[in-house]
C-alpha cells in the first residue's frame, strides 16, 4: 500500500513538472490573418498585435526604440516620479523583479512617465538613482506627451492620460505589462499586489524557455 502511495505521488510530480515544462503564455491582443506565399506555397499566417515603434529617451539622456529591446522581453508600465497613490507600491514591487532578473541579460525593464513636463531626464535620473538600479537594464523614459499616451492606450493599451479629477492629474494603469522578443504582449499583471508581481516572476522564466526552445508562435 505504501508502494502503491509512493508512486501516485510520485506520478502527479511527474505530471506537474511536465504541465510547467510545456506551459506556454498566452498572445494578447488583437490579431488578423493575412495570406503569405512561401516557395511558391499559398498559406494563412496569424499576424499578431505588436507594440509599435517609438522613440524616447531615458535617465542618461539615451535614445530608447524598439531596438533597445532587441532579443530581450521586456517588462513595461506608466508611472509619474510626483504619484501620491498607487506609484510608490508599484515601484517596490518591480524592484523585486528586477533584482530577481538583475543578472539576466535578456530580460529588461521600461517605464515611461506620463507626466513628461515635470519629469525630465534630470529628475528621472534622480529617481532611478535613489532605486538604486542600472539604467542600461531599467530604462525610465520622457518623451512628446501625446506619444506617450498613445503608446500606452494604443500599443500597450492600458490607461494612460491627464485626468485633472485624480489624484496627482493623472490616470493611469497600474499594469506591468510583459512583452516578449517579438514585441507581442504576452501577460498582464497587477503591479499593487504581491500575488501579481509573484505570478510575472513565474511566468518571466517560461517565456525564456519558450525562446529557448525555439517556439515560433
């Protein structure tokens, strides 16, 4: 009978470790289908939603585009330095991601400001330095503010804008938003609570091993 016990438990070990072995993220967005010939071949191709191009620039005065995040997947959100509610916890809880993945390459860091006019590169840079974090893993980015926005609602789509009735003048996402190498958005994550942010942690290592292993989707 012990036998017996040892070997269920063991059995639904097995089948554990294989259902996270070949989980894989689910493609968020949008998506059509557009016919593609290859080799002479007529064929149906998903194309996905991507984030689409853009150009800021961080803390150090560095140019950041898509290009930034070559061969990386990325974690994005939308914050201002002067937030009196839900920026500080924010924060905190992507400083726990990021010093989980500090020491991984691939994986990178984008939080753009929505309030451009008061956070400028000088103080972005402060605000990055008092975190403690490097600027060519983290970027925090400024930009024309109706790009930002745009970017936000349009690409990332999540809430981004001047709202004079909140608290600060503004409204925004508290989303992490987790974006793999081809620029798709790949999980949504509440950035306030622990359980989210401890949900983008498991699933950042799967996404990484989707690549790894060559997945294609």
């Amino acid at each position: 009978m012990k036998y017996f016990i040892r070997c269920v438990f063991l059995c639904f070990i097995l089948a554990g470790c294989r259902e996270a072995a070949e989980r894989k993220l689910p493609i968020m967005g949008h998506r059509s289908v557009a016919i593609v010939e290859t080799g002479g071949e007529i064929r149906n191709d998903t194309v996905y939603h991507t984030i689409q191009p853009f150009r800021f620039v961080n803390q150090d005065s560095v140019r950041v585009t898509n290009e930034t995040f070559k061969d990386k997947i990325y974690v994005a959100d939308f914050f201002f330095t002067a937030c009196p509610t839900i920026c500080p916890t924010m924060k905190t809880q992507m400083l726990r991601v990021y010093k989980k993945f500090s020491d991984n390459d691939e994986v990178a860091f984008l939080s753009h400001t929505i309030d451009p006019e008061h956070d400028t590169v000088a103080v972005l840079h402060a605000f990055a330095n008092k975190l403690g974090v490097e600027s060519s893993k983290w970027h925090f980015v400024t930009g024309n503010k109706e790009d930002i926005y745009t970017i936000g609602e349009k690409s990332y789509m999540v809430t981004a804008q001047e709202d004079q009735a909140e608290p600060g003048g503004f409204l925004h996402s508290g989303a992490f938003i987790l974006v793999d190498k081809d620029g798709r958005i790949r999980g949504y994550y509440d950035g306030t609570k622990e359980e989210e942010v401890d949900r983008l942690i498991r699933d950042i290592p799967v996404l990484l091993k989707e690549y790894a292993g060559g997945d294609d989707r």
